[in-house]
C-alpha cells in the first residue's frame, strides 16, 4: 500500500525520478518532486555547527569531513566548508578526512596532539569521529571546553554524548523523530488519510555540554 524509502544515495534518487513507484512512496531524510518526505534540515544543521565553531574560535577552526559519500553528510560538510570559508577560513591545513569510526577519530585525535596542529575549535560532521577524538584530548590531559573545544553533528543516541568524557556539544539532527514522523506519514497515506505527496522538514538543534560551552574563546 506503501513504500517507504530508507538511506537513498544519489543513484537511487536519480532511479526514482525515472521510475516511480504506482503507489504512495516516503523518503526518509531525502527529497523528490512527486514523493512524500520527512527530512532535516541539512543546511540549517550546517549553519549552527559552523555559526558557533567560528564565534568560539575564529578562522582557528579544524573541520574533519568523512572518506564516505552520503547525501547527507556530504551536503552538509560541502555547506560548513561555504559557510567557513566566506567568514575567512582557509582549507588549507585545517581540513582532515577520517573514517566514521571511534578508533579512527582517536587516532586522528592522538596524531594532532603529537604533531602539535590543535586548533581552537574541532569541527566535525560525524559524531562517532568526534567522540573518537574526544577521548583521545581526554587521556592526554587537554581540557576540553577551555584549551580547545570540540563539537560534532550528530545522528547517534543523545544519552551516550551526554555522558562522554567530558560531555560532548552536538548538533542534534534528531533522527529517532524523523524516523517516527516518516513511519506515521507512510501510514497515513497507506490507510488512504493522506491524498498527494507531502513534506515535512525538521529543524535541528545544537544541545551545549562541556566540550563546547556558548562562550567563546577569543
């Protein structure tokens, strides 16, 4: 009666545009002409990451993107590099790629502190990278918070960077609400209370803790 799209990349997205399905269709944080969508808003998640990354640190800022294409992710790591780069951040040096994993975000994290290359303020578009680094500023005696701050956007459980060490400042993009809201939409047009594709895009938002509190350091 329904179908419910989960995770498309760019080639699905370019296939349902030639060939769409005979009944009621939902994506899941992606959008189409023609299909129903519950998403958030990437460049909004962008802007706040980036907004408070540059007023805490200036152009003092690391961004650590991802070695993975997703649609999501990409989009908003393509828009916090925009949005740096038009407040006066240069790329050079200061844009590092790691794997969305906690081991690779610690190693990345233990490499900066060797190599003596830690910014102001570490910028990243995954949270598991930045909970890898996080823990690795932690064992090294940094305080984090004051000495540097880091801040991550975020798709993961809010408990677990709540009771990181020390807490971590995420942009939440609120995936467990989105998913709800997609299943609900995928029912209502299922049960025929939904006539047309609709569209809903959530608003995310940034939840400050310890690792980077709203006062800036410069």
């Amino acid at each position: 009666d329904t179908m419910l799209f989960v995770v498309g990349q760019k080639d699905d997205l370019r296939w349902l545009e030639c060939h769409p399905p005979a009944v009621p269709s939902v994506l899941l944080n992606r959008s189409l002409p023609g299909y129903s969508s519950v998403s958030v808003d990437h460049r909004e998640a962008a802007h706040l990451a980036t907004e408070h990354a540059m007023r805490c640190g200036g152009t003092d800022v690391t961004l650590v993107m991802n070695t993975v294409d997703y649609y999501g992710l990409t989009s908003r790591s393509e828009h916090m590099v925009e949005l740096l780069r038009a407040g006066g951040w240069s790329p050079e040096s200061r844009t590092l790629c790691c794997a969305n994993r906690v081991d690779d975000g610690y190693d990345l994290g233990r490499d900066l502190i060797r190599s003596g290359r830690l910014a102001r303020v570490i910028l990243c578009a995954y949270d598991m990278v930045g909970f890898g680094i996080l823990t690795a500023l932690h064992e090294a005696g940094i305080d984090v918070g004051s000495e540097v701050q880091l801040r991550s956007v975020s798709t993961g459980p809010q408990r677990l960077f709540a009771r990181s060490c020390p807490p971590m400042t995420v942009v939440d993009l609120r995936t467990r609400e989105i998913m709800e809201r997609c299943l609900t939409m995928a029912i209502e047009h299922a049960a025929g209370r939904l006539a047309g594709p609709r569209s809903l895009t959530v608003q995310p938002e940034i939840v400050y803790r310890q690792s980077a509190p709203q006062r800036a350091l410069i």
